[in-house]
C-alpha cells in the first residue's frame, strides 16, 4: 500500500488514530467499565462514574481521558513506525513473496504480524502508565499485570485489526493517494 516514507507516516498516523480510541474505549467500557460503576453505585455510567472518580489513574495520578488518549497516541506512533510497521513487514516477507502472494494474503500476515509485535509491545508500555505506584513497585506483579493486558489485548487487537480498522484505514489511505494509486498502476 504505502510506497514511499510520507506515505508510510500518514498511513501508520492513520491507523493509530483509529487504533488509539478503539483500544482507550475497550480498556475503559469493557475491561473495565463494571469496576468503576462498583467503585460509583452513583454514577449513571463509565464516563460518569470517571468524571467523579477525577480522571482515569496513570502515571501514578488522576488524569483527564484526552490526556490518556494523547499519551498512549505518542508511544503507539512512535513504536508503530519504528518498530511495527518494518518488523511486520519483514517478518510476513520472510514467509511470503510479495510479488508471487495474493495481496490479501500478504495484507493480511502484515496485520497478524504487526499485531504480534504491537500488542506485547503496547500492553506492556500500558502496565507501566497504569501500574499501581501507591501500593510501593513490584516486578512480578508489574509482570502479571503485563501478561493480563495481553490476555485481554491480543484477541480485541487481532480481530478488531483483521476485520474493522485495517480495512477502514486501507480504504481511507486508498481514497487520498487515488492518484498516486492510479499513476503506479498506468
């Protein structure tokens, strides 16, 4: 899809774009959600009962959602274009031929790939934002909290990935380079 750099830039900015409040809302309504309701009986809902919670914790303090989402915006940004996007790309063209695979094959390790390597990588970024800093730092339990992100990120991320935002994204991408698109191909 993308061919050169800037296109790659806009391509990964795109996908985390999407990405970002995709995961943001999953780890607050449905990881979560049931928790701060029980923390607030008096709250109407999750934004509610995050409103009266003062924020959602991270970094050791309070914050409001957009400064979560901004935050977590940087480092998947950062890792999607430094490491994501490259790695999964070399790793699906070490199991297939670009020029001989089907696209949709080939698209479609490069999703499974860069979920491989996004998923581990962010979850774990995530356990250090989220950890519970007042109860004192311990590794292990830095480290269960890490393997439980991935036990609940990896499926959301594969299938979300797979069948909603990479299709989106690849349409989107496909409508602003149309002329690009179009001059490769004549």
């Amino acid at each position: 899809m993308p061919r050169n750099q800037f296109q790659r830039m806009i391509f990964a900015l795109m996908t985390v774009i999407v990405t970002v409040h995709a995961y943001v809302f999953y780890s607050l309504y449905v990881v979560n959600g049931s928790t701060f309701l029980a923390l607030n009986p008096e709250a109407t809902g999750v934004l509610d009962a995050i409103g009266k919670m003062g924020g959602v914790y991270m970094c050791g303090r309070s914050m409001p959602i957009w400064s979560v989402i901004l935050v977590e915006f940087v480092f998947a940004y950062v890792l999607e274009c430094t490491v994501g996007s490259p790695c999964s790309f070399r790793l699906a063209c070490k199991v297939f031929n670009p020029a001989e695979t089907n696209p949709v094959i080939f698209e479609t390790s490069i999703i499974c790939a860069t979920v491989s390597i996004m998923c581990p990588a962010m979850s774990f970024i995530a356990s250090f934002l989220y950890y519970p800093y007042y109860e004192g730092f311990n590794l292990l339990t830095l480290l269960a909290d890490w393997l439980k992100l991935v036990c609940y990120n990896l499926p959301f991320a594969f299938f979300s990935q797979l069948f909603f935002i990479q299709p989106l994204i690849r349409t989107v991408f496909k409508f602003i380079f149309r002329k690009d698109i179009a001059a490769r191909k004549s």
